[in-house]
C-alpha cells in the first residue's frame, strides 16, 4: 500500500538525549514536512524539505535537525537543546513543496522525554 | 497567509449535515480555502479546497461566499466516524509559493448518536 509510515508510535526517552524520529513515504513525493502538536493545539512546521539534500528551517526549528538523503525519507533528530521535546509529531509529504498540492500525513509518534 | 477564525465546538446529531463555519475576512485575492481534519491521536486528512467557486467531492461540499470572506464546510449525513478537529486554512496557491500549512486550533465536531 503507499502512504506514510512514522515509528514508533510511542516514545520514551531520559532528558538529555537525542532521539530520532522515523519518516518513510513511497508515494514519491519531492516534499516532506514535520509537524509538532501540543494538546489542544494546532500543528507548528519544524522543518520541510522540498527535493533531495534540500531543506528549510520551519516556524520552529530550534532543538531540532534533519536530512534528506533519500527522496522516501526524512528523519527528525530531537536534540537534548528542545527545551519542551515531548509532544506528538507528524510527518507529512505532497508532491511538490510549492503550489497547493495537498499534504498526506503519517500516523504520528508521540514522545515523551522525562 | 490569511488569519482564520473557527468557533472551537459544535455538535450535531448523526445522520443530520454538519455545517462548519469559517471566517477569513482578510482572504487576499490568489488564496485558496483548504480544509482538513483530524481523529484523535492520528494524522490530519485532507477534505476539500476551493477559491471561489463551490466545490463537492466524496467526503463534503465547500460553500464560499461571494465575497470570500467566509466559508462553510458541510458534511452531508454525518456519521460517529466524523467526530474530529477540522481545520480551516487558507493559503496562497501557485507554483512558487511555499507549500506551508498553518494550522490554527480548529472546531471540535462531536457527531452524538
């Protein structure tokens, strides 16, 4: 089946840790998005990339990286300087990063750092 | 992109449409009306986008005024398998601009049996 896939669905990590989220698509899409959600918030752009070793920084970038080496997947590192990493992030894809192609989204991975 | 305003619930009983409104008086001229919504503790679903006409697909129609400075989505027969956030965004929509998405807090639409 194509679509999205993010692992895992849930997440533990120690405070201090870098942590890497999975984003594998096989729609081939040039684009690819990652999203964070806060309870009871909408979804804030950390990063998009539009093509292969391309990408931009989003609203809120900070704490965060990312790489595009492949067109089918975009890993989102967590890095121990996100001063609020827990919360629920979604990776998305569309076929182009410009114009209004509409996005697919993952399952989401939630994680949770203490 | 415009700013959207959505009241944050509504109800509606199954089997009955579900209409939900969207206010984005300061829309500009090339933006486009896109909706999405999304189940609890899973990614969000593109519905439907327009610009000016109204538009139906399988899953809601899109009603925008003529003014464009509000919309409606309308779920037809509603089901307990609507009950979701929906998101009312609106964008710019050609070829160069950024494919951003931004996500306001949405409607909460509780489909009761």
């Amino acid at each position: 089946d194509g679509g999205i896939t993010q692992s895992p669905k849930y997440l533990f990590r120690k405070e201090g840790q870098n942590v890497t989220l999975s984003c594998e698509q096989n729609l081939n899409h040039d684009a690819m998005y990652w999203y964070r959600q806060d309870p009871g918030q909408g979804l804030r752009l950390i990063y998009y990339s539009q093509i292969v070793n391309d990408f931009q920084k989003g609203d809120i970038a900070e704490g965060y990286s990312v790489s595009r080496e492949k067109k089918e997947s975009f890993p989102l590192t967590v890095t121990s300087a996100q001063k609020n990493p827990t919360a629920f992030y979604l990776c998305a894809s569309s076929i182009s990063g410009t114009g209004g192609n509409e996005q697919y989204f993952g399952p989401g991975t939630r994680l949770t750092v203490t | 992109d415009a700013k959207t305003t959505q009241p944050p619930s509504m109800d509606c009983a199954e089997g009955r449409a579900a209409n939900l409104p969207c206010n984005h008086s300061t829309i500009s001229g090339n933006e486009y009306v896109y909706w999405y919504r999304q189940i609890h503790s899973q990614g969000p679903q593109y519905i439907i986008h327009g610009l000016k006409n109204n538009e139906t697909n399988e899953m809601a129609s899109l009603i925008i005024t003529e003014d464009r400075k509000s919309s409606t989505l309308i779920l037809p027969h509603a089901t307990l398998r609507d009950t979701a956030v929906y998101y009312c965004i609106v964008r710019v929509n050609y070829g160069g601009a950024t494919n951003k998405l931004i996500f306001g807090t949405g409607t909460l639409l509780a489909v009761q049996p």
